[in-house]
C-alpha cells in the first residue's frame, strides 16, 4: 500500500470516513496528518523491533569515507545497527571494547588496515586498526550493510509513497497506528483498552521493542574465554 490506501484503510476500518483524504466537510476524528503520522511511527517501530529495512546502497548512510589517523566516524541517524563491513573487498569484522581490551596491548592507538570495528553506544563506528595514509590509498571508503529506519518521514504532500516494509507487513503496520488513534487525547477517540488489543497484536507480529539498557549490557559483555588444557 501507498500513503493514501493507509488512510483509505484507517478511516474505513475506524469509520472515519467524513473527511477522508481532504474531501468532506471535515467532521473526523482524525487528520490526514494525524494517520501519516502514526504511519511513520508505525514504520520506525517495525523497523527498531525486526529490523526489516536492510541498505547496502545508499551512499550517505552505508559508506564511511576514512581520513589519515582517525580511528572514529558518525554514523547516519537511521543506522540501528550494522549487519556487516567491509573495506577493499576485505570483511571487518565486528567486536567490543572488553574483548579488545583482552586481547590486544595500547590497542586504541594502533594504526594500520581496519580489521575490527565496534558499534559504540554513541552512534558512532570506531575501527581499530587507525586507518593511515597509505591504507586510504589504497581504499578511501569502508562499506557497510546496515538495518536502519526510513530516511524521509511520510507526508500527505506525496500519497504515493510506498513504506520500504514488504507488503507483506503492510496489513499488520496498521495495529500499531489503530494503537495510536485511541491514544489520541480526545474525548471521542481516548480507549486505552482498544489502544492495548491492538499494541499487544502488533507486538505478537513484530516482538518487543529492543531495550536500551539491555543492548547496552549486551555490547559491553566481556567475551567468554576458553582456556585449553593440556
């Protein structure tokens, strides 16, 4: 579906139909913007709890240009996380700070190839090795596949938007804006139980929204070690 079958959709599933897509004599509950809205909040939600929008392509976001003696880079806003790096055709490969810490000496000043890089809690990427001036000539840029959110929010201004989620998925991204409607504070739309039954579907279909704290603890665990015995 594009923008407009969504609040096609919305306002025929919750009989809002007086004003739909700008038409009528504009008695609804709801806005066009108030469903396009929700509709994006639905698209992030999806895109944090199953991380379904995978990007190899778009420069902005999946290519770091590298300079001489910097070891850490931005990342795009809508990066959630990396699936995978690479730098002349080479993979680098994913690590922490703790197993870093473990296995290698003064290792945040090392320079050379990058080998390893780390996802920092800050929005960053920090390769180690430090590219050097010699590296970047060889290969300028690292490439990356990463889950992100949409990079344009939807707007009534361009109905025919499709949300970069499989159709597939289409049908049950409208829970989480259902979900939405009814927490509208109004005194004809506020249901929080509606709100919950349809917040407690879309989870069913989509999982829990990833927690903070969790991933945090998550990245920062210190690899197990194996000792050998001989």
């Amino acid at each position: 579906m594009n923008v407009e079958q969504f609040i096609a959709t919305f306002r025929r599933v919750l009989d809002d139909q007086a004003n739909s897509l700008g038409g009528g004599d504009g008695d609804t509950l709801w806005s066009d913007e108030d469903i396009v809205g929700y509709l994006t909040e639905a698209v992030n939600e999806v895109a944090e709890r199953a991380l379904l929008i995978e990007d190899h392509t778009t420069s902005a976001v999946c290519s770091i240009n590298l300079q001489a003696g910097v070891g850490e880079y931005p990342l795009h806003p809508s990066v959630l996380k990396i699936k995978r790096a690479s730098w002349n055709g080479r993979p680098i490969h994913e690590t922490s700070t703790e197993k870093l810490d473990c296995e290698h000496l003064a290792w945040e000043t090392l320079a050379g190839r990058p080998c390893h890089f780390i996802h920092t809690g800050s929005d960053t990427i920090r390769f180690y090795r430090i590219p050097r001036a010699e590296d970047i000539a060889v290969s300028p840029t690292v490439a990356m596949t990463v889950y992100r959110t949409p990079l344009v929010p939807y707007s009534v201004d361009n109905l025919e938007v499709i949300p970069e989620i499989k159709t597939l998925y289409h049908d049950r991204l409208m829970q989480w804006m259902y979900r939405c409607a009814y927490l509208k504070k109004d005194s004809e739309t506020f249901d929080p139980n509606a709100a919950a039954k349809h917040e407690a579907a879309f989870t069913a279909s989509f999982g829990q929204r990833p927690d903070a704290n969790v991933q945090r603890k998550r990245r920062d665990k210190r690899p197990p070690v194996v000792r050998m015995r001989f």
